[in-house]
C-alpha cells in the first residue's frame, strides 16, 4: 500500500477536527472505517500520528512532522488539479461546466452568471434532493458547482477544499389544499397543524427530514408522516386534499394550494453555494453569490405569501 493524496486529506481533517468521530462525519465515513484508515497510513509511516483518548484525538510529536508537511503539499496539489481542470476544458472546442442543485430556485440565477462569464460554455446540471452527495461531488470534482441547503442544528459538516458560502436563511411555510379550513388564515400554527396528515421527502443524509421531527416534538406533537414523497407528486397529494407538507417560503401558489407562514417561525432553510475553492470556476466565487442572491430575491418576490411575511417580518434575524 502507498501513501496517497487522500491519506494527507484524512491526517488533516483529524487534526482540524480534533477527533475521529468529528472527522468521520466531515469525511463522510464511519468511524470504525476511519479508524482503520488512520491504523494502515501510520504502519505506512511508521509511527501513530495521535493520541486517542475519549476526549479527542492529539497530534503525537511524530504527528506534528507529517502534518507539517501535508499542510505543505496539499495546497499546491489543489492547485495543480484546479489549474489542469480549467486547462483541460480551455482545451475544448466547447467548454463544459458542471452544476448540481437541490430543489431551489438559485439554480437559474446560478446559470445566468456562468453564461455572461463563460459565453461559449456548455452548461449541464442535474439535481438531487440531498445536499450532502451534491458537496461530495463538488469535492471530487464530479460538479463545478452546486446549490444546496442545510437547517439549523443539523448544518452541512465542512468538506476540505469545499468553500460553503450562505446566500439567504429563510422560513419555512406549510404548502395545505386551497380548501383545508386553515387556508384561509394569513397563518397557521404547529398546534393546528399536529393532526394532519403530512406529505415529506424520504429521510436522508442531509438529516432535514430529522430536524422537522424534531422541531415538532420539542412542541409536543409527532410529524405524522404517511406519504414519502418528492416533487411534482408530493404537490399532487396536497393539491388533491390528502396532505400538507413544508415547503420553502419562495415556493409559488400552484392552482389548489395555499402557502402560509407558521406562527413563531418555527423552521427554517438555509441556501447555500458550493465551490472548490482550487476548481474552475473559485476565482468567480464572491460574482457568482451575488447573483445566485438575486436570484433568491426575485424568487421571494413572485411568492405573495413570502411578500407579506418579509413586510411583516422582514427585519426578523434568522436563528443563529
């Protein structure tokens, strides 16, 4: 076995972490897998990197040395990849990028940006209802760029050479058939909400489906969940008085729907853009932020139910 790349990468995030659970979680591996990564690359160098105690995970004398040197190394070999990616594609007769977005309306702002810089570039996307493989695929260099999200308590877990940057944080409203009782209300509670039956995205790594539970139970009510659903059909089950379901506040009022605020602001979303920070497209970071902002605007500004909450709410700071 021989020393690569991503056994520097895993020697970092330990350290930066300062344990082996919150590395795993950052690395996106078991810990038991990690651990066995760490045993193999110190019988390759010959010596244990840390001190491993419940409290957390210490650099040994010997562990100092090798993370100097990785520290060294790793920036230039991020460099060296984001530099032969983007001269690769210049290549090209027809530049690709790469982009990935959950179900938010950033993306189209995203790729009105890519287009005014890049004119003559390709540009492909596919989306995917967790955050957490759209990073990892930034990460590895599958995706150029991507839209995500995360919620409170349970933010993305940082990804080395990833630059994760918040665009907005907003509510989260309750999407009811256009004829429910509670329709017409300007808003609705949690307590009004306890007995329905809800309509949600499957769990998954992104841990959102968790943190609406939970947000529930801390009210001492359960989600009840009947329909695991995404998309266009879960729109279709609320559309057809079978569900209600969260959405965010930015969602437009189909025909047969009602969106409405949550009393207390109970939940919330934040958006985010994801970049290699040695990738193509890093030196167009903070230009493309700002127009994948306004993007979110103008998506906030079509929702007449989010229109009314901004004026009503709008100095309202997020959770921290």
């Amino acid at each position: 076995m021989e020393l690569e790349i991503r056994h520097l990468r895993i020697i970092c995030a330990i350290a930066e972490s300062g344990s082996l659970s919150r590395a795993a979680a950052a690395l996106r591996l078991t810990q038991p897998g990690l651990s066995a990564q760490l045993r193999r690359i110190e019988s390759m160098l010959g010596g244990p990197l840390f001190d491993r105690s419940p409290s957390g995970a210490v650099p040994t004398a010997f562990g100092e040395v090798v993370l100097a040197r990785a520290r060294a190394v790793l920036p230039t070999i991020d460099d060296l990849l984001g530099t032969a990616a983007l001269a690769a594609r210049s290549g090209d007769p027809v530049p690709q990028l790469r982009l990935g977005s959950v179900n938010a309306p950033p993306l189209g702002g995203l790729i009105t940006a890519l287009k005014l810089h890049y004119p003559g570039a390709r540009i492909v996307s596919r989306g995917h209802g967790s955050s957490v493989p759209l990073v990892d695929d930034v990460a590895n260099g599958r995706l150029d760029v991507a839209v995500v999200g995360d919620s409170p308590g349970y933010e993305l877990a940082p990804c080395p050479g990833v630059a994760l940057h918040p665009i907005a944080t907003e509510p989260l409203f309750v999407a009811l058939p256009a004829a429910h009782r509670l329709a017409a209300r300007d808003e609705v509670t949690l307590d009004e909400l306890a007995d329905e039956d809800w309509a949600s995205p499957r769990p998954d790594d992104d841990r959102i489906r968790e943190y609406w539970s939970s947000t529930f139970l801390a009210t001492g009510h359960r989600m009840r969940t009947v329909h695991e659903v995404e998309g266009r059909l879960l729109m279709e089950l609320v559309r057809g008085g079978h569900a209600v379901s969260l959405c965010q506040a930015s969602f437009e009022e189909l025909p047969g729907i009602a969106v409405r605020p949550i009393t207390g602001n109970p939940l919330w979303y934040r958006h985010l853009l994801a970049w290699h920070q040695a990738g193509p497209v890093a030196h167009l970071g903070p230009t493309l932020v700002q127009h994948v902002a306004e993007a979110q605007r103008t998506a906030a500004a079509r929702s007449p139910a989010y229109r009314r909450w901004l004026r009503d709410h709008g100095s309202q700071p997020p959770p921290p």
